[in-house]
C-alpha cells in the first residue's frame, strides 16, 4: 500500500515526506531535503495555497523552457522579459529548476536576447529560497559577475567557501571565481 499511495502522488523515489493539513489533506509532498521546513512554515502560518502551488510546479518548467526559446532567437523579447517576470514572482517553489536554467545562459553561444539583469535577478531566487547551498550561491555569484558586479560576486563566494569544504571540485571551482571576481573587482 506505502507504493501505491506514493504513486498516487507521483513520488518517484524516496525519501519522501507528505505534510497532512487540519482537514486530512495532503498539502505538500516532496523530498524532505526539497524546502520541507519551509512548506512546514507556511502551512503552519496559513499562507499555503496547495492548489497554486501544484500550478505553479506545473507551469513554472514551461515558463522556464519558453523564456529560453524567446532568448535564443530574440524575435520578442518584450514577451520574454513578460515570461521571466513569471519565474522571478514564483520561481522560489522550484529553485532546483532555477539552478538548471541560470547556467543555460551562461553555456548557450548565440543568444540573440541575453539579459544578465535578469538572469541575476533569478539567481537570487533561487539563492534567497536555498540559503547556504553553495552551489546555489556559485550560480548567483556568477550571475552577479556577469552583470558586472564583481566586488559583490566576491564577497558573495567569499561567504559560502566554508559550506564547499566536503566537495573538492566545488572548492576548486569557487576557488577560481574567487580570484577571477577578485582581480575584476580590483580593476
């Protein structure tokens, strides 16, 4: 039965939490390491609306996914900036996806619309909903680099080293952004 009731909610793996509201319904579900604390937060607060949030996980993929063609040919690029304003405003719900789409930016040679603003501005999201992920900070690092805030980028990379001290390659990786935001920095 523990199968088929997490089948029933699309689990694919486990671990894997539910949070049962007052009324017996299943209001969030997930990976306990996938922002557990804070759905537990705004339910208790009562500011958690289950049904927007499932559209939200829906809708959010294809936000992202229709933000990247509009970026690469650049045929509008009003309706683009209209899309990201989506993933900025509810971007926070899925920060695992942000980190796959901020990177597109940074790899994809060619883009006719490349907004760094924005692309930062969405890095931040993801960030501000994952505190203390290196990784996560590594790509708002790199976003704020690349939008020519190297002294921030610095200060930034400079905060989260301690938290990279068990992965070797992420060290290395921020070790060389931290000269590289360093010497930019010092002009």
């Amino acid at each position: 039965t523990s199968i088929a009731f997490l089948r029933a909610y699309g689990a694919e793996g486990i671990p894997h939490a539910f949070i049962v509201d007052k009324s017996g319904s299943v209001v969030w579900h997930g990976h306990p390491m996938d922002r557990l604390e804070d759905a537990l937060d705004r339910v208790l607060a009562g500011t958690m609306d289950p049904k927007l949030e499932a559209e939200m996980r829906e809708l959010l993929p294809l936000w992202a996914m229709e933000y990247m063609v509009l970026a690469k040919y650049g045929r509008d690029t009003a309706e683009a900036d209209r899309v990201g304003e989506y993933l900025v405003a509810h971007g926070a719900l899925m920060p695992d996806l942000l980190n796959r789409f901020v990177p597109y930016f940074f790899s994809q040679e060619g883009l006719a619309y490349r907004n760094t603003a924005f692309v930062a501005r969405v890095a931040k999201v993801a960030y501000d909903a994952a505190p203390g992920d290196a990784h996560t900070a590594e790509l708002y690092a790199r976003a704020l680099f690349e939008n020519g805030q190297a002294a921030e980028a610095a200060a930034l990379v400079k905060e989260v080293l301690p938290a990279a001290i068990g992965d070797s390659q992420l060290r290395s990786r921020l070790d060389a952004a931290l000269e590289k935001y360093e010497a930019a920095a010092a002009g």
